[in-house]
C-alpha cells in the first residue's frame, strides 16, 4: 500500500512534554475520521532539533513545516493538508528575520547545520527497525563482519580523525586499538548516555531519535576489540530514551543483529542496559564502570585506562552516544569522506545543545570549525529581544565562556582549550547583558558542589570553599584578597583533583574573572552588579519626575513598602523591599528604577 | 627495568613501581597523606602530586607508575603552593583541637602542616557536627576529625574484608560511617582496630581506659584493690618504637619493672598463659586429630585456633557453620584472668572481688573479648577488668615520667611469670601452630622434636601450610592472618565438606591483623611490612634465647596442673579456661 502523504510528528522528549503524544493520536483519528486513513501514514520521529518551536510536525511530500503545533490543529491539518491538499499556512515557521511563513529548506535554522549524527533524527521512526535499515541502517555491521579484519576497521577509524565527542577528545582509534591488543579472556564495550550538563540534550536524543545508531556501533567496535558483551549506561531519568533502547535491543536481537552469531557469522555480541541514578559524576568514565559494577560511583585513578583494565579488570572501551553514532557512518561512507568535514585536528561535526538567551534554541550539528558567529546568528538566529551578546558558555561546568572577540574562532577541541574553556559534550548556553558572570559562575559551582562525589579534597573541599566566595561576592560582602584566594583555589583543584570533573570545576570561575574582571570588581568595590542580577546588591527607587503617581507599584508590592500619592509620588522603603522587582515590571512610565 | 629521572637524578626501577616509591629509592620524599604502605593508592586527597615533562597536568606519584624515558619534577615552587593550598583547604574543614586531640603529636596532617608551614588559615571554617559513635567500647569514630582518605574503608573491606565502614552522602557531606548507618556495634565490626591503626588523624581511634586503670592503682584505704597485670607477647617487641627504639627491640623485663613502677603489685606474663593455652588446646587437637585418625567424629576436623578475638567475631557473623570446628580453649589473656582470680587468689589469699585485672594487648578487639559472655566471668567476677592497648601503656609511661629506655630490669612474678619460647611466639603469625606443633608432637610420642622450628609458618605471605608426621601420620595446618585472607582457606573446608572429600587441613591458625598480634591494631602507629617483620625478628629471638621452647617444658605449668588444674582437658580446665560460641547476626535489628 502506497500512501500519498507522510506526516513525521516530533517524538522527543521535548516535543513529547508539550502534547506531541497527542498530536500524533490526534492526526490518526482525524485521518481515520475524514477516511483517508490509507492515503497518510503518521509517524512518531526522533527529535527535529529545533526545539523552540516545537511540537514539530512536517508533511511529507510537501515538506510543510509546521511549528508549535497544538492538538487542536490536527484535525485542520489533515482537513485542509491531506484532504484538500492545502497548507495549513498559518501554522508554518515564521523566521524572525524574514517575518515570512516558510518552509524548511529556506530555514536558516537548519542551512548551516550538517547532520551526520543526527542523520535519522526527525525522519525516522526509532521504534521501527526497518526504517533504520532503509537508510542505510546496518549496512555497517554488515560491511565490517563480511569485508574488514578487525585491524581494518581501526585504521578505518584512525583515518577517519574521529575523536571522542563526550569532553577531552581523545581519539577513538587508539581507545579500540588498545583494547584489541590487550590479551584477556573478557573485554567490554561501554556506552556512555550518563549526559549530565546543565542544558545539554544531544545524547538523549540522539537514543531517542536514532536507537540502532548507538547498537550498531557498538556491535561493530565488539567486533573490531574482540568484545561480546556490552553495556548502555544510561541516567533514569531519560524514560523516552530508554524505552526506545530497549525497543531497539529486542528488534536487533529479533533480526539477527544482536546475540549469538551476528549476520550468519561466528561473531556474538549482545548489550544490556545499565541505569544511573544521576549523579554527574557517572558520566566521568571510571566512575561510570565503578557504577556498573555495583560500586560507588567514584572515580578510581588513571592509568590504568578503561581500554586496558575497565569493567571488572578487563579491558574497555567507553565512548559516548555521539562518538559511536558516528561510528555507521564512518565505515559506510569511508574515512576519506568523512575526515574531509572540519579542521585539521578535529573531523566531522559536533552536536551542541543550543539555549539560553537566543532565539532558536534547540539541538544543532554544525562541521568543526564553525565560527560562534555562524551558530549564535545564523542558526540560533541571534540573541533574543535584541539584547547584547555577553558570551556564550561551552562545556558545561567544565567550560568557560567565550567572549565577543571570540566569536569568528573556529571552533574545535584546542581552539576552545586555548580559550580556557573546553568542548565538552556540547552545551552551548548563550548569555545577554541581563546575565551577570558573577551569578552565573556561583551557578556552575553550585551545580559542582552538589555533583562532587566526595572522594578527592580539592574538590569536594574547594568546591564549597569557592562556592562561598562567589556567594559573598553575590551579596556584596567580597573583598579583594577573596579574588586571589578564588585563583588560588581555583589552581590547587586544576592541578590536585582526581578527576575531570574537579579538575575542570574551577573553569567557568577562572575564565569569567580573567575576562570580565571589571565585573568581579564592581560586585567587590562599588557593590554593584551591572547585569541587575545580584538582587543584594540592586536598590529599587522611584523617579519622582516620571512618576505619575497611579500607585500600580504599590499595589503589585507583595511586601507593601511603596507608598504614596498623585501628589507626593511614591516611594518605596528600601528597608523593607525585598527585591522581587515587581514594580519595576509594572510601572509603564520607566519610573522604578534598578541600580 | 625502567630507566627515569626524577629532579634529574637518574632512577632505575622495576616495571610498574609508582613515583613515590621510585623517588624514595634516589632520597626524594614526596609528601603524602592518604596513601599507606598496607594499601592499595585511593588517591583521594592530592598531596603527592608532581609534575611529568611534556604532561600539562599533575600526576598523583602514588598510584603513577614511572615509565622510560620520563622526566618527574617532585618538588618546584608551583608544586609546593598547590599542595600547601589542598593542606589549607582540608584543614578548613578540620577542628583546631590538636591539644586535645588523641593524635596530638602522632597525627599525619598535623605533621604535614608543621612541614608546610602553615601558619594561617586563609579559608572558611567549614565543621561539621556529627555524633561520635561509642558504641563497642573498643573504638571510638569520630567523624568530624575524618578526612576522608578512606584508609579505615579500604582496610575494612579489602585488607580484612569485614565491610563494618563505608562511606556515606556525597560530595562535602560525605562522611565515614559504620555500614548501613547503624552504630559500630550492630554491624559487622569485629573490633580489630586496624581502621584506628591506619588512620591518620584522630577520627578511629582506641578506648581511652588508662584513668580506669589509675583510679584503681591510686585508690586506698577501704577501696584499694590488689592490682595485677598481665602483658601479651607482642606488646614487649613493640612498646619500644613509643621511646625511639628500633621495632623488634625486646623490652619484657624492662617492661615489668615500668609496670611495677605504676603502681602494680603483681606481674604475670600472658606469654605463660599461652603456654597454658597450647596445653589445652594441644590436648584438644591431638583428641579430635586421634578420634579423626580411627574414623571417628570426622566433622570436628579441622580445628580452628580461637586466640584472635576479632577472629572468634568475624567466625560468629560469616563462618557461625564452623562453630563446632572452633578450638574451646579461651585466649592466653582469659586464661591468665581466669587463673588470676581463682587459682592465684587463693594462693596469695586475696578475696577475688578485691582484684583489679589488667591486660596490656596490642589489640583492641582484647577489649571487646574481656566482656564477650559470661565464660569471661568464670571467676565469679569479670576476670580481666580492663585491658589496655600498647598505645595506652605507653601513655601511662609517660606520664608517669618512667624513663623506660634506661629502666634496669625485672622478673615477673611467680608462679605465671615465666615462660617458654613457645608462648612468645603466640605474639606473630603461625607462632600459635608452631607452639601446638612442638607440644603435640610430645603429646602424642611422648617424645621431643629434634628440632622445634617450623620456619614454613613463619612469615608475612597471606596464607602458609606445612605437612608434619606424626608416628607415620601426616598432619596438614594452614596458617592465615590479615582477616582478607581467611576467606579462601575457609570455603576450600566448606567445598571439602560438602563434597564429601578428605578436609585439605587438619588444623587451621587464624589471626585477625597482618603479621599476627604483632600487627595488632593497638600497637603502636606506623606499622609496615618492614615494621612487622622487625618486630617478628624480635619476638623468634626471644623464642631462640628461651631455656624452654616446648610449653610442655615450662615448669610452672606442672605446677599449676598439679596444684589446682589436675590436668589439661579436665573438668575443672573446662569450667576455667574453655568457652562457647554462638552464631551472631552480621546486623543487629
């Protein structure tokens, strides 16, 4: 049966939270109701990435693009689209720069991004196996377990420059090839969807979007290592996507492509499913096969490294869901292909989890070696309201912020090192002149200091110890020393802790008073914060000029200090406010005044 | 081999040896703090960073092996603010109570800050105020001078695989705590005191008891108490490291005229009521191994030494199948109590209610034992009232301005003073098998071995075994020490049993500490291999310098026989020296 139309209803956990479930069942009774249940087939996708828009729902052979889609809409949608063969054009994205309704070729959104990882995310249906392999799905493990020694697939891979995507970048090729050459009776193959940055969602819907990506990479390395066994280490808190493993895991098992004598040959491999209970530090991969094993999940020291003595003692590789949904790719399409896509030392794209103060948030993959400027402004269509650009925060906790001077740096893995900051698994949090690099430091330090496991001093220790600084500094109650004893600090856990997590803890700190200094001393000196964000430090008055005396202030005040009338104005009692800034929203005249 | 240089000084060493250990080997002292000699590196607290030519990071030297080629700077200005500041900061988060601390003097990170200068404290106090738990009267944990090494966690678990403490909470709140949060005394723990032995600062440490033993030793009048103690074999081959002397050096006559000095009025040596303990248990053995031999009472073999205290509790929560394996004969320390207050009592005509007993052990689980069940009351009153650790002693020493190093020497009283090489050798590991092997043998031939030493038990290898004859019949022990250790001699008897076949041993020495009592966890700080096999060197020439090696030889053990016990084994000997097991729940509800 052939149907006309295709309608792809987002299935992320994004789109899914605002009613894309609804949708979806919506399209299919409307479509059965109008009887033309066997000219549309609806389809439940992976993520679209574009998720400030979403719930998404594109038509296919139209390519419609419809954004912010509303159960409601369904009925209209197939009445007027299926029936009808009419656009719905009110519901197609409207760009803010072009304030036209358009269609998702001409969506800046989506021109300069290139997608390899997310080569099936919004076109398939991750429940169903099939569709994987009608793109390609497969071919891979198919290629490598009928035509390639395993000794082929690691220089495959070393060709290919692919490094692995979940922080440092270390190569993937010399993770496998140490595996492959250490001697043991046992070896294991790890997936790490432990994601655990603030804002970051790349791994989660990569799983959700493109399950048998992640299987099949993973089967094709147990191969190449001479591993059997494997295992998806995933935070509990990904329900969408572990439920799409799962399925994906019983679908390959059911085809063949999982278990015992894969694809007729001798080889065997199978995967079990590992939840996190998520703690950050599960993510760091030592801690991550402590987890595993039932331990607590602690970083242990390095050497040895996973690949030689990981899971158990026996030798490991543990990469994460982006570094292995390139893997497919990578064997079908050739290392020469793949290595010509981004700089000199770092090949192929990077997903970024793209949020905070822009207009399209949502999931991009751009080549390395896109500037900032391309992503912030072309893609993420610049920074929202048309505020200021202050910087914009990669790597998560682990990372630091890059300025505006920045912005036409390419970025790859030593590029953003060379900045202070890192790639890390690719959060890309963009900040406005609203933002203060106080406030937004003592966040990521918070977030460290509730995710230190404990073990190591410098971190569990400095952590807080940092954090309490960049709390006095929030309040007004620094001094100058403090910023010498944050540096200092900041230096003994880069240097002294254990893990990456402490070592890299003190970054978004350190960059932040190195490249906005004059910041830290304003909170210090003149007890201000430019961004109006420290509320300790702001002062709410009236403006008895502008003031019209409607007294709207005083009614929106929860704690009643503003008072007065038409003709003596208002005045709010600085003693008692507690600087919600209620009244400064309300007032219509520019009256209230923050400093 | 590895060919290196650290701070340019060429170093070669074999493969897999770490910087620390390397750097040693050229004089270079890389600080450290939660690394031990005993342990595994845990890598916690980030003292003994250095730096690695061409690696931008620092390496930790105790869990880095050095490899060819590199280039290692120990020591540069960077290096030393870095770790002075990690000193800083773990001091922010410790009391100031040095003075009053129980480590004051002995502690690892007071030492550090002395060594780094520290003269300020830069950051804020961060304290936390956690219960201290008293509960098993051996050990206190005091959580908040912990930090956080997780020494006491890894020797818990995988040195004597108890798994009594374990971390708990994360990040700033994580703390060392018995295991499932109960008290120490409702979980697994056995007392050893090898957590109060490795740790570095005042968080695990002994039972204070030396006000109760100076209460009774200054009290008068009415109150006065006759006071009599009892020092155990490996207490006098280790004292000595409290006052500068070198581990080994043997300090029993020394010892006894400090103990005089106290203000005790009667020294009787554990070391003869070892001798006693080898009469009892020896006849034990060569009972069951003879009923064995005919066919009879096959599942009493093997027997299991029960000496060790922490020992008996660990067999009572993980290994309760092995009760009727376990030898009944009480510890030389219960023995020597037991007889202090029945039979010595009478014989000095002291009312037994008027005795005070102290034992001086290198032990704190000996604590525990003295009131373990009511076999420990067999006298009618407790009959050890308190035992102190060599640690504690060594208190007592010095505040009683005893200058022990130059003390002349004494005898112990009569008639359990003296004693046979056999009963020193109780003090180290297989010195138990070896002592009942010498009497055994006798036992059964009524002859004596030409030559007493059994070398094949001695030693610090996890677990030793050895095959005598006896009259044509090969007797197979096993000697296990370092409760990590027991676990796999164990289940080879369990596997025996259930499967029918011949047990692999006939009898079985266990101890709880590393090295034996020698090890102990009441003994004095710092304890390492070296350590131990210097303290062993001291108690094996105690042995050789003895006029008596066999206990059967000691001729105050005839007397005490003939005088009061009749003889080993009998009613009397059972009701005084012998006691009984029960299967205890790892977890108490």
């Amino acid at each position: 049966m052939a149907y006309k139309h295709f309608i792809l209803v987002c299935g992320g956990t994004g789109c899914v939270s605002s009613r894309a479930d609804e949708i979806y069942h919506e399209l299919i009774a409307n479509a059965e109701a109008m009887g033309v249940k066997n000219d549309v087939q609806v389809v439940k996708t992976g993520c679209f990435g574009f998720c400030e828009k979403g719930p998404i729902v594109k038509v296919l052979p139209s390519e419609s693009f419809y954004v912010e889609v509303k159960p409601s809409d369904a009925k209209e949608i197939i009445s007027e689209q299926i029936v009808k063969g009419r656009e719905v054009t009110r519901l197609l994205y409207k760009d803010v720069r072009q304030k036209d309704r358009i269609k998702l070729e001409d969506i800046q959104f989506y021109q300069k991004q290139y997608r390899i990882v997310l080569r099936n995310c919004g076109i398939i249906n991750p429940e169903n196996i099939d569709e994987y392999i009608a793109r390609d799905g497969y071919a891979a493990i198919e290629k490598v377990l009928t035509s390639m020694k395993p000794e082929d697939v690691v220089a495959e891979l070393k060709a290919s420059g692919l490094r692995g995507r979940g922080g440092a970048g270390f190569p993937t090729w010399r993770k496998w090839d140490f595996s492959k050459s250490t001697v043991a009776d046992q070896k294991y193959v790890v997936c790490n969807a432990d994601e655990g940055d603030p804002g970051a969602y790349m791994d989660r819907s990569t799983v959700e979007g493109d399950p048998h990506s992640v299987i099949e990479a993973m089967a094709i390395c147990g191969y190449t290592v001479g591993a059997t066994k494997g295992f998806i280490y995933i935070r509990a808190e990904y329900p969408l996507a572990i439920e799409r493993l799962k399925i994906g895991l019983r679908q390959a098992r059911e085809y063949g492509l999982l278990g015992d004598n894969i694809l007729g040959t001798d080889f065997c491999f199978d995967i079990e499913i590992r939840l996190g209970a998520g703690a950050f530090v599960c993510g760091e991969e030592t801690a991550l096969l402590q987890s595993i094993e039932g331990n607590r999940g602690m970083p242990v020291p390095r050497p040895p490294f996973p690949a030689i003595k990981g899971l158990w003692g026996k030798p490991t590789v543990i990469n994460n869901v982006e570094t292995w949904a390139n893997i497919p790719v990578i064997i079908t399409k050739g290392a020469a292909w793949f290595s010509k896509i981004g700089t000199e030392t770092s090949k192929g794209t990077k997903v970024f989890a793209l949020t905070g103060k822009i207009n399209n948030s949502g999931l991009v993959e751009v080549p390395m070696g896109t500037t900032l400027r391309e992503i912030i402004y072309d893609i993420g269509g610049g920074i929202r309201d048309g505020k200021k650009f202050k910087g914009a925060q990669t790597g998560g906790p682990s990372g630091g912020i890059i300025t505006e001077e920045f912005l036409d740096l390419p970025i790859d893995y030593e590029s953003l090192t060379s900045l202070g900051s890192m790639m890390g698994s690719g959060g890309l949090i963009v900040m406005d002149e609203d933002d203060c690099v106080v406030d937004v430091s003592r966040f990521y330090m918070e977030f460290c200091v509730d995710e230190s496991c404990g073990k190591c001093s410098p971190c569990r220790i400095g952590t807080n110890q940092m954090h309490s600084l960049l709390v006095k500094f929030t309040k007004g109650q620094g001094k100058l020393e403090d910023l010498e004893k944050l540096e200092k600090i900041g230096l003994a856990m880069k240097k002294a802790a254990l893990c990456g997590l402490g070592q890299t803890a003190p970054n978004p700190t350190l960059s932040t008073v190195k490249r906005f200094r004059a910041e830290y001393l304003e909170h210090i000196v003149d007890h201000t914060c430019r961004a109006g964000k420290c509320k300790s430090l702001l002062l709410f008055s009236v403006d008895k000029v502008n003031c019209i005396g409607c007294g709207l202030c005083a009614r929106k005040c929860p704690v009643n200090c503003i008072s007065g009338d038409k003709t003596l104005k208002f005045t709010i009692d600085a003693s008692k406010c507690i600087k919600c800034g209620e009244c400064f929203k309300a007032c219509k005249f520019s009256a209230v005044l923050k400093k | 081999m590895v060919n290196a240089k650290i701070n340019g000084i060429p170093v070669q060493v074999a493969e897999g040896t770490t910087i620390l250990d390397a750097a040693e080997k050229v004089n270079v002292r890389i600080p450290k703090l939660c690394y031990n000699d005993d342990l595994p590196a845990w890598a916690a607290c980030g003292i003994c960073i250095v730096k690695v030519e061409r690696n931008p990071k620092m390496l930790r030297a105790c869990c880095t092996p050095l490899e060819e080629g590199m280039s290692v700077i120990t020591h540069d200005p960077e290096i030393v603010q870095v770790r002075k500041t990690v000193i800083e900061l773990i001091l922010s988060t410790h009391p100031d109570d040095c003075l009053q601390c129980p480590r004051n003097q002995s502690c690892e990170l007071q030492t550090l800050a002395s060594e780094f200068g520290v003269r300020e404290q830069p950051f804020e106090k961060r304290l936390r105020d956690l219960p201290i738990d008293t509960s098993t009267k051996s050990l206190i944990l005091n959580p908040d001078k912990c930090i956080r090494c997780g020494r006491c966690v890894t020797v818990c678990q995988q040195m004597q695989n108890v798994w009594a403490i374990e971390f708990l909470g994360r990040g700033e709140s994580t703390r060392i705590a018995p295991a499932a949060d109960v008290s120490l005394a409702d979980g697994p723990c056995i007392k050893c005191g090898q957590c109060s032995a490795h740790c570095p600062v005042g968080a695990i440490y002994e039972l204070d008891q030396t006000k109760e033993v100076w209460d009774a030793l200054m009290k008068g009048g009415e109150e006065a108490k006759t006071c009599v103690v009892q020092i155990a074999p490996a207490v006098r081959v280790a004292l000595g490291e409290e006052f500068g002397l070198k581990p080994g050096t043997v300090l029993t006559k020394k010892i006894y005229s400090a103990l005089r000095r106290l203000g005790f009025d009667t020294v009787f040596d554990t070391n003869f009521s070892a001798d006693l303990t080898i009469l009892e248990e020896g006849t034990e053995f060569v009972k069951r191994f003879t009923d064995f031999a005919s066919g009879n009472n096959k599942e009493l073999m093997p027997l299991i030494t029960s000496c060790c205290p922490a020992w008996v509790d660990y067999m009572e929560k993980y290994y309760a199948d092995m009760i009727p394996n376990f030898s009944t004969a009480k510890s030389p320390m219960q023995m020597m109590g037991s007889m202090i207050k029945t039979y010595w009592a009478e014989k000095a005509k002291v009312d037994p209610k008027k005795i005070f007993s102290v034992a001086i052990m290198p032990c704190t689980a000996k604590k525990w034992e003295s009131g373990r069940n009511k076999d420990m009351f067999s006298s009618g009153e407790r009959d050890v009232d308190v035992v102190l650790t060599t640690r504690e002693l060594a208190r007592m020493i010095k505040q009683a301005g005893i200058d022990l190093v130059n003390l002349p020497e004494e005898e112990a009283d009569s008639p359990m003073g003296p004693y046979t090489g056999a009963g020193t050798i109780f003090g180290a590991t297989g010195g138990v098998m070896e002592a009942a092997l010498r009497s055994a043998y006798y036992l059964v031939t009524k002859e004596d071995l030409k030559d007493v030493n059994f070398t094949g038990v001695r030693g610090l290898s996890g677990i030793k075994e050895a095959r005598i004859h006896i009259k044509g019949i090969e007797v197979r022990v096993a000697v296990a020490h370092q409760m990590g250790n027991i676990a796999s001699v164990l289940e080879e008897v369990r596997k025996a049993k259930a499967d029918g076949k011949d047990v692999p041993w006939h009898f079985i020495e266990v101890m709880a500490c590393r090295g034996g009592c020698i090890g102990g966890g009441g003994q004095p700080y710092g304890a390492t291999d070296a350590v131990r096999q210097q303290r062993m060197a001291g108690i094996y020439s105690d042995d050789e310098k003895s006029t008596y090696r066999c206990s059967h030889h000691n001729p105050f053990i005839g007397t005490v026989y003939k005088e009061f016990l009749e003889q080993p084994g009998s009613h009397k000997a059972h009701q005084l020296l012998h006691t009984h097991y029960r299967k205890l729940e790892l977890y108490n509800k």
